[in-house]
C-alpha cells in the first residue's frame, strides 16, 4: 500500500484565474515541478484531485481538460517529475445537462476522486496527505482519514485570515506554497518512518 500525497489543481498547482476554459490560461506555480519531483523522490505517489464544473456548465468541452492535463504532464516530464495520476470531478449537482449534471459522489468534498484512486494505485488513504487552497480541500482529507495541508496560494490566504479561524477543524499544516508543504510532509515522513 503506497502513500500519496494528493493535490489539488488550480490555486495549489497552478495559479488560480477562474474557470481555464483555454489552455492559455494554464499557468504552473514556478515551484510545481520541483514540489511534484520531491513528492516522487521520497517514494510517495502524485496525484492531482480537481473539479471541473466548467465542463458540466458548459463553459468548456472536456477535450480541453485533457489537451490541459497533457500539457500538465508534459511540464512535468520536461523537468524529470511525474504525476501518478489526475482525477478529475466535472460534474455539478445543479448547473447544465446529463450526464455532467450530477450529484455525484466524486465532487471535492465528497471522496469519489480519493476512493478511486486507493483502488486503481492502490493507496492507503490514512497515511496520506492532501494538499489544497480552499475548505472542500481539508474536508476531502478529514472524509477519508488523511490529513490535511492549507496552502496560502490561490485562495488560501484568505481562507486563513477570514475563514479558518471559525472552522471546527485546524489543518494539519498551513504552508507558504506547495513545494514548502511538500517539503514539510517528506520531513516529517523521514522522522517518522
Ligand atoms: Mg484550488
Ligand atoms: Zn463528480
């Protein structure tokens, strides 16, 4: 059974501009590759979590998600990191038509993407981590029994300052930005075992 450490996409992974309904709008986070290469030279697996209600809004078709995530990929290779997976929610339980309008067990907070990915890379959820900007983030960690990692990318910072403080449940690490969470979670792991 592997450790993972899952990552949220847009605000954690990349910048966060609203719906990336072209793949010009993509931008990686400068540290990106060098957090994905640390998380795959620790012996932990990568694997990227994300919704994307655009597409069941309409906003874009989902052959752009996948021009997006192989570009994803190919920034990746390009700098020696790999992502052991990308599971992705395009689904909304209100907006748009079937079958993208759904209320589905897979949209962040819900675990579908975390419950897919133990059975197909065979992870144990409990010794793993999930590292995100917002709220569902945290909530998709505590749902399955791993812990969770507050980024202050994208919007993490003002989930911090305005909304954190008021939430029955800290997270179990607020980092600067991915790769210091990542660096903090491999850290730790060394001590640990
Ligand atoms: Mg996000
Ligand atoms: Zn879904």
């Amino acid at each position: 059974m592997s450790q993972a450490v899952f990552i949220d996409r847009d605000g954690t992974l990349s910048h966060e501009v609203g719906y990336v309904n072209h793949l010009s709008r993509f931008r990686l986070f400068s540290f990106a590759v060098e957090a994905v290469r640390l998380v795959n030279k620790s012996g932990l697996l990568a694997v990227v979590v994300t919704n994307q209600a655009g597409i069941a809004r309409g906003y874009f078709p989902s052959r752009l998600l996948d021009e997006v995530h192989d570009a994803l990929r190919a920034a990746m290779e390009e700098g020696g990191a790999r992502l052991d997976g990308i599971y992705c929610c395009p689904h909304h339980p209100t907006e748009g038509e079937p079958p993208f309008r759904a209320d589905c067990d897979c949209r962040k907070p819900k675990a579908g993407l975390l419950r897919r990915a133990e059975a197909e890379l065979g992870i144990d959820l409990a010794r793993s981590w999930v590292i995100g900007d917002r709220r569902p983030d945290l909530e998709l960690a505590w749902a399955v029994g791993a812990r969770a990692a507050l980024v202050k990318t994208g919007y993490g910072l003002g989930e911090l300052t305005y909304n954190a403080p008021s939430w029955p449940r800290a997270p179990d690490l607020v980092a600067e930005h991915l790769l210091e969470a990542v660096q903090r979670i491999v850290a730790e792991r060394g001590v640990a075992g």
